[in-house]
C-alpha cells in the first residue's frame, strides 16, 4: 500500500539556504526534488519539513503528461 503523503525534513544545511530571501529559485527547486520523490514513491501528497519539525510546505504531487510519440 502506497503511503498518502511523502515527508521530508530539511537538513541544517538546506534550512539555512531555504531562510536566505534571495534563494526563492533554490526553494522552488527544492520542493520540485521532494515532489519527485512523492511521485516515484507513489504518493499522493507531500510535506517539507523544518528543523524543527514545523510544516513549511504541503501539497499535491501533480501527475506528469505522458510523452506523445510522434509517428516515423
């Protein structure tokens, strides 16, 4: 049985980088990575995690479109 929600703590080291303002591109390719790893998990859901066990984001893996194949 596949888990609901995939989660995920942050390390020391990404929470000081998800806290720095101007890392706003780094936050969003973090949280891409964590849904990734929901999806390949089979979750439906996932949650990041502070150090301190506080909810800092949680939402919904979005199913990926299929790759069409063009006719040769």
């Amino acid at each position: 049985m596949a888990r609901v929600i995939w989660r995920y703590t942050l390390t020391k080291q990404e929470a000081k980088l998800w806290e720095t303002e101007e890392l706003r591109g780094w936050r969003e390719a973090m949280q891409g990575f964590v849904e990734d790893e929901a999806r390949e998990q089979g979750c439906k859901k996932f949650a990041i995690y502070g150090r301190d066990d506080c909810l800092i984001v949680k939402d919904e893996v979005t199913l990926l479109a299929e790759p069409v194949e063009a006719d040769a």
